[in-house]
C-alpha cells in the first residue's frame, strides 16, 4: 500500500494535468511572445525619441530672418518633415500662409490646423495611464516611493538651496522609477487596475477600445485590460499642450488618419515645427523591427487602424485584429500596436498533442515500473514473511527432533541403571537403540551445523575415489535394522559391483540418510523402501524410492528451499526442520550433481541423486 497508493495518487495527479497541457503551452508561447512585442515596442518608443532629438537639433540651427527660405531648406533637407510651419506667440500661422502658392498638402495643413493653433479647438493628449495615476497606485501599495514622494512634497522648499541642481536630478531619477513601478504594479495587480479605470472615468478621462483582441485565455488577464487601452486622454489646446515642455511630438487624429506633429519654443513665443512624413516614419520603424517572420511566429507592428504597415511574403489570410500576443507603443502612436501571430495556427494544438503523447507515455511507463516494482516488493516482503514464519517453525521442529532421541536415549540409559533389563538380549537391544538414536541426534545436530556452514561458504569436502556402490550397500545394512523394526522392507539394487567417482564419502552419506529418513517420515501406507543404482558414462544415479503420498504438483518445485515443508504447521503428525532436502541438494550440487524429484507410478516418491562419474573401473 505504501508504494501503490503514492504511485497511483502520482498518476492521477499527472493525467489531471494533462487536461491543462494545452493551456499552459499556449500560456508559455504567449508569455515569450509577449516578451518580444513587448521589446520591439520599447524599441519603437526609443526610435520616436530619437525622430524628436533629431528634429529639436536640426531646428535649432534654423535663422528665421526669411521664414519661408529656412523652412523650405528645413524641408529639402530632412526627409521626414512634410509640412514646416511657424506660429506666433498668439497663435497665427506664419508659415505655410494662405495668400501663397500653396500645394494641396500645405493647404489641407492649413484647413485641420488653424483653429487648432488658435486655441479655437481641442484635441485629445494621451498619456500612460499608471503614469498619469502614479502617486495613487503608490499610494494603494503603500510602495517606498508613495512615501518618498511625500517626504520630497513636505521638503520641497529645500529645492531653492544651494543643492537644489542635486535635488533636481534626484527628482527626476524619483519621477522615472515611480513611473516605472506603477506601469508594472497596474500590469500585475487586476483589482487595482480596475480601480484606477473606474477612477480615470469617473475624472472624466477618455478610454478608447483597442484595435485589437489578445488572446485572453493564455494572457490570464482580465477583459477590461485587453479590451481598453493603457492610454488614456485629455481635451487639451495647443497653448495647454506645449505650456508643460520646451518641444515635444503631437499625435492628431484626421479622417482616420494619425498626424504626427513636432514643435520646438523658439524666442519671441514662437512655435515652430513640422508635420512628420507618415512614409518616411513607418520606414524608421520598419527598420528598426526584428526579422519578422520566423516558422514560428509572424512579427509586425499594426496602425491606427489595426492594419499592419508591412506584412511578410507568403504569409496566409489572418485575422489582424485577433493576434496572439499585442502590446501598445506610446503616447505618441496611440492605437499602434506591436502584434505577434501563430506561424501556423495550430502549433499550440500540436505542440500540446505531442506533450500529452509523452507524458501519456511517460505516465504508463512509470505506472507500469511502480506497478511491477510494488509487485516485487510485495512478493519479496510476502517471501520474507514466509521465511520468518518458516524460521519460527524450524526452532520449534528442531526442539521437538532433539528431545525425541534425548528421551529415548535417557529412558533406557535409566531402565540399564536400575537393571530393571536382566535378559541379556534386551540388554543388548536398547544399547543397540541408544547408539541408533545417538546416530539420528548427531545427524539432526550435523544438519543443522551444515546447513549454517554451507549458508557462509564454509562447508569443507574432502574429495577421495570411492565406489559408490560399495558406499551404498554399507549405508544400507547399517540403517537395515532400524528400519525394519519399524516395518519397512528395504530393497538394494545396483546394475554393477562397482562404481568409482570421486566424492566426500560423508558428505554423501549424509545425503542418502536425509532421503531415506525422508522416504521413512512419510511412508504411512506402503512401507516399502527402494535404493536401485544405475549408471551411464558419465553419471551415476542413485534413486531412493517410497510407496508413501507423494508431493503434491504445486509443491514440488518448493520442497528444495530451506525450512520449507509441505506441511509446516506446528500440529504436523509428521515432524522434522525442512533442511534435509536442502542439505541434500547443496551436496549433490557442490559435486557438480544434483537431486531431483518425480511422482512414481501407483504412489509415492522417487527422489535421484546424480553425480559425474569422474573414473570408472
């Protein structure tokens, strides 16, 4: 129980996650893909930074003496700008101006943007949402930077002390790590995300829908994550927009179409900057992406329209909008998304139907071992029991053997002492008793000495010609007489006079008595005893046979293992250790022989001892 139970727990265990297999491959791929949209966006953030400082520094050297000579030049010679303009202090556009040769992309400039450099109109101003709401994602936490931002609120008048270019910068580095926390907190914390959207509505803020839909099973998150962008906006004015910075990049929304506009403060109030060329950007971010397609996943970055802005050669008909991993780019991009498909959509079915076939595999392989394991063990702990039984048996049978002759020896020892025997032939029969049960206690206590040598190797032969069948005949007639007076008639038959091999004489002696005594102990009709020798070239074999019970078939193959007995109970009518066949067996087997046992026709036993003819004569 204590290994099937733990092994069979184990493999229910397994096969109940099996059943998740597919979700938890589709989980991994998505989290690795989501590793890398998630770069290539930041790389795309970093290439918009870029585009900025680029434009900042080229505008810097403009001289606006002659506003429409710089610009054009401005133009000619960065290929991202599409429309320069200038805007003064009060709003009025400078440059491009109607009363000149406009072409219809300076015109169209003119039309969307007039009322918006007027502050006649506002335009939404997105922002990072754990951005905008970072002391209060802090807060929620009760992060170290709620509470440094606290203490720098309380302290902020040191700003203006002589280490305030110290304090500064510490503020910034301050603003930056508290931004970044917040965006992984909201990311990993759903009720507090769903929070701080509840709270952003109930400011007023604007929530637009993304363009797109992860799969939301294997991003383990909630709808309202997926669904609704991390960026959200605010109605602002031109004046409002650049009040908060020196320069920056202004994402506007015309006829579904995103503008990017730059500006830069020059002095006077003045506003100057440039509509950044939709083509030229898409090729800088474009170059800037990984290879995009692999046989695994197709890579690509989607626009405000949730179209792609390249998509690889032979790739088949997908479903843009429903990618299997998608993260958003910036405040700059809003609704651009870089997304990651399925090279073949089935991978994940697949990939997972290959892990259930070996894990099934797996399972069934190490059910079976445990099985097979735990039935061995079973068995082994089943033999050992067995042993131990037989053991405690055997101590029992050895008192019971030993105080059987002790008896009869000491019974008659005393009727000779008390001369209660006057006939001599009596006499002479128990002394004849005495010395045969001597014979049978010192072949019991031989037995069991034997036994424990032959357990540790140290069993002793000394090996000498002999001929067997001398050995035999001796054997006999000196066990004739016991015999018969307990009834049995003993028969010898040999098919020659002599038989050399060369053997241990005792060891030998003391096999043939163990096959006989066992030939005697369960005789209980026919009381007929048979040792007939017969010999070939190489072997001679020596066969002891009874008209007793027999072995029962299922037993035969056991009746040659230590301390086993067919009958091994402690109410046996027939008594003995279980060793004498064992003893027997290691004998014939240490003279390169052995000892095997056949039913005899009409009842009984037949028991051969075979041993290798070493010489003839």
């Amino acid at each position: 129980m204590a290994v099937l139970l733990p092994s069979i727990l184990l493999s229910i265990i397994a096969i109940r996650s099996l059943s998740r297999e597919e979700a938890f491959i589709e989980k991994r791929m998505h989290d690795t893909l989501l590793a890398e949209v998630t770069h290539v966006s930041s790389v795309i953030a970093g290439e918009l930074d870029v585009i900025e400082k680029e434009l900042n520094s080229s505008a810097g050297y403009l001289k606006l003496d002659e506003p429409d000579y710089s610009l054009g030049q401005w133009k000619r010679k960065n290929s991202l700008i599409d429309v320069p303009f200038l805007v003064s202090a009060s709003g009025e556009i400078l440059y491009p101006r109607y009363n000149t040769n406009l072409d219809k992309v300076e015109k169209n400039f003119l039309d969307w943007n007039k009322q918006f450099f007027s502050d006649e109109v506002k335009i939404p101003v997105y922002e990072n949402i754990a951005v905008a709401y970072k002391y209060e994602i802090a807060k929620e936490e009760k992060s170290p930077s709620y509470l440094f931002s606290e203490s720098r609120l309380q302290n902020k008048k040191d700003e203006e002390s002589s280490y305030a270019p110290y304090q500064k910068s510490a503020d910034v580095v301050s603003e930056e790590y508290q931004s970044q926390q917040a965006i992984t907190s909201l990311e990993q914390n759903a009720p507090l995300r769903q929070k701080i959207y509840d709270q952003a509505k109930q400011t007023g803020k604007g929530i637009a829908l993304r363009k797109v839909q992860v799969n939301e099973k294997a991003a383990n998150t909630s709808a309202v994550s997926q669904q609704e962008s991390i960026f959200i906006s605010e109605s602002l004015s031109f004046s409002q927009i650049i009040s908060k910075s020196n320069s920056g990049i202004i994402p506007r929304s015309i006829n579904d179409s995103l503008k990017l506009i730059f500006w830069k403060k020059i002095e006077g109030g003045k506003v100057i900057g440039c509509v950044i060329n939709q083509g030229r950007l898409k090729n800088r971010i474009i170059g800037s992406l990984p290879q995009i397609y692999s046989s695994a996943r197709i890579l690509t970055v989607l626009d405000e329209n949730g179209k792609p802005i390249i998509v690889p050669k032979n790739t088949g008909v997908l479903n843009w909008q429903l990618p299997f991993a998608a993260k958003e780019i910036s405040s700059i991009l809003p609704h651009w998304e870089v997304a990651a498909y399925l090279t073949n959509p089935r991978m994940v079915k697949i990939e997972a139907g290959m892990a259930m076939l070996i894990m099934w595999a797996l399972i069934m392989i190490l059910f079976i071992s445990i099985s097979i394991g735990g039935f061995l063990v079973l068995r082994s702990l089943r033999s050992e029991m067995a042993l131990a039984k037989q053991k405690t048996t055997f101590v029992a049978n050895v008192s019971h053997e030993l105080k059987t002759p002790l008896t009869s020896i000491r019974m008659f020892a005393e009727m000779l002492k008390e001369r209660r025997a006057a006939d001599e032939a009596k006499k002479e029969k128990y002394l004849d008793m005495m010395v045969s049960e001597t014979d049978r206690l010192t072949r019991l206590i031989n037995n069991v000495l034997d036994f424990s040598r032959m357990e540790q190797d140290k069993k002793q032969y000394t090996f000498k010609k002999e001929n067997i069948v001398a050995l035999c005949r001796e054997l006999i007639e000196g066990q004739r007489l016991r015999l018969e007076d307990n009834g049995f008639v003993i028969n010898f038959i040999t098919d020659s006079n002599e038989i050399i091999a060369e053997i241990d004489a005792e060891a030998i002696k003391q096999a043939l008595i163990n096959l006989l005594s066992n030939a005697e102990k369960y005789s209980d009709g026919g009381k007929n005893i048979d040792l007939e020798i017969v010999h070939d070239k190489s072997h001679a074999y020596i066969q002891v046979k009874d008209k007793g019970k027999g072995v029962p078939a299922k037993e035969a193959q056991k009746i040659f293992k230590e301390f086993y007995r067919v009958d091994d109970s402690l109410t046996s009518r027939v008594k003995g250790t279980g060793l004498g066949l064992t003893i027997a067996s290691r004998i014939a087997k240490d003279h390169e022989g052995d000892i095997v046992y056949k039913a005899r026709e009409g009842g009984g036993s037949i028991f051969t001892l075979i041993l290798p003819v070493r010489t003839g004569g």
